[in-house]
C-alpha cells in the first residue's frame, strides 16, 4: 500500500507542479504560480526516491504507468475533458503493465 500511495503522491505533484507552470507560460497566470509550480515539481523527485524497490529504472517504469492513468483522471476532474473509451482501455493496460513490473515473482 504504501508503494501505490508514494506513486499516487509523486504523480500529483509532477501533474500538479506541471500544471502550475503551464498556467504561468501558456495562460498568463502570474509569476508565483511557476514558482510554486517549480517547488512542487523538486518535492516529486524526492517523493518518487523513497519508494522501497531497489531498481530506479524499474521504479520509474512503473511510476509512468501510474502517470498515465492520474494524468487521464486530472484531464477529467481538473480541466473538464472526459475521456473516451481507448482513454480508458489504455490506462488500464499501464496498471497492468505496472502490477507485472513491480510485483511478478523474481528469483
């Protein structure tokens, strides 16, 4: 539980900071808004270093699957554009490929 609650809070401060950031850029939001924006983004790199699997790659792998698929819900929730059904048929695909990549048996 505590890998799925890391990813979920890395990905909504990368989508969050990201999203404070165009704000600022592409809809003239003032300058405080990439600041903050850019601090939040920082805390998501540290945030995604505390998962406990002991591979960067594997950890980031997965984690994009998990971008993915909050990316789709804050599209929906955030900027109001609903998804469409392969929207949905390729979120699902990244959390299976997620739950392969982090939990399959390894020797």
């Amino acid at each position: 539980m505590l890998a799925i609650f890391l990813f979920i809070l890395a990905g909504l401060a990368e989508i969050g900071g990201g999203y404070l950031v165009w704000l600022w850029l592409r809809e003239s939001k003032p300058l405080w808004y990439g600041i903050v924006g850019g601090i939040v983004l920082v805390s998501y790199g540290i945030i995604a270093t505390l998962q406990s699997f002991p591979s960067f790659g594997r950890v980031y792998a997965a984690y994009g699957g998990v971008f993915i698929v909050l990316a789709v819900l804050w599209g929906w929730w955030i900027d109001k554009k609903t998804p469409d059904m392969y929207d949905w048929i390729g979120a699902c695909i990244c959390v299976m490929g997620v739950s392969v990549m982090l939990w399959a048996p390894r020797q």
